[in-house]
C-alpha cells in the first residue's frame, strides 16, 4: 500500500500524459516526463517577454530559433513534423526513436537558445530568466488526437501571419475551414 502512493498510478487521467508548464505549479505535474518513442510530442516552450526583446518573431530571435531546432534535430535524430513560432511561444511536434534522443533534444534546445539569446557566451549576465516555465510536453494518443494537435500548431502559425483571432477557433471547424488551414 505504502509503494503504490509514490507510484504514477496516482496521477490524474486527464494529466496522465502531460508535463510541464503550469501544472509544474501543482502536484499534477511534478512527476517524470512521459515520452514515448512510438507516439508523437507536442512541444511548448513559453518564453518571458522581459528577457527576450522584440519577441520571438523579431528576425534575429525568429532565424535563431529556426537554425537551433534543424541543427538539434538532425543531431539528436529527432523528426520534427511540425512546428510554429510566436511572439512568445513555440509550438513544436515532434518524434524520436529512443526517449534518450528526445530528452536530450529537450535539455539542449532550451539551454542553447537561451544562452545564445542572452549572450552568456561573451558575458556572465545575471537577467532574467528566458523561459516562463518548464516546457509543456504532452504525448499524443491516438489518431483524432494527432489531427487536432496538427491543426492547433497551423493554425497558430496563420494567426500569427495575420489571420484574425477567435476564442472559439478550434470549435467546431467545418472542413472547409480546415483545407482552407491547409491552403
């Protein structure tokens, strides 16, 4: 009785496959992260706005964080199917053979960025810190899933070029708007 309440059979099923982010504040998220070497990942890294000027998309921050998810990638041999920067996030999905590929492709995406951002490498800065949180994980069950997740990182990706913004854009799309996503 006593093992199974330091087991992850404790978790919540909605957060079973997710970590990080802000469930990292409560206890939802404080356990390992779930990565599976069959299924695909969803990445987010949240950025703080104070340390990073001009956000994400700013051309120097945007071609930086291009060129370190293709050098890591192909380094950690980790296939990016999709990915999406915003001001202040990125959105990434992603799969790996190994669990040890991704996790290390995880450790060094962020550490890289971050310090190259901030330029560590000439100086010792003491700022503030790049990322928000954690980066969120979540494992992607399933087939409708994947879909859904795929269609969220595109369409991320067109608001942030100028389509207009709608609380309920992801509620009931009919298909036409989602081949107009894909256009």
């Amino acid at each position: 009785m006593k093992q199974q309440t330091f087991s992850a059979l404790n978790i919540h099923w909605k957060y079973r496959y997710c970590h990080g982010g802000t469930l990292r504040k409560s206890a939802k998220g404080r356990g390992a992260r779930p990565l599976s070497s069959r299924d695909p990942l969803h990445l987010v890294f949240k950025v703080n706005k104070n340390a990073v000027k001009g956000g994400l998309r700013s051309p120097r921050n945007f071609a930086l964080i291009n060129r370190l998810i293709k050098k890591y990638s192909i380094r950690f041999f980790v296939k990016i199917e999709q990915f999406s920067v915003q001001t202040d996030h990125v959105h990434i999905l992603a799969r790996s053979a190994t669990r040890a590929q991704m996790k290390s492709f995880l450790r060094v995406l962020a550490g890289q960025f971050a310090q190259v951002l901030t330029d560590t490498f000439a100086s010792r800065s003491e700022g503030p810190r790049v990322w928000k949180y954690r980066p969120f994980s979540r494992v992607i069950k399933g087939y409708k899933p994947y879909l859904i997740v795929r269609d969220y990182i595109q369409l991320n990706e067109l608001e942030v070029k100028g389509r207009s913004y709608s609380k309920t854009r992801l509620r009931g799309l009919c298909s036409e708007q989602l081949r107009e996503l894909w256009q």
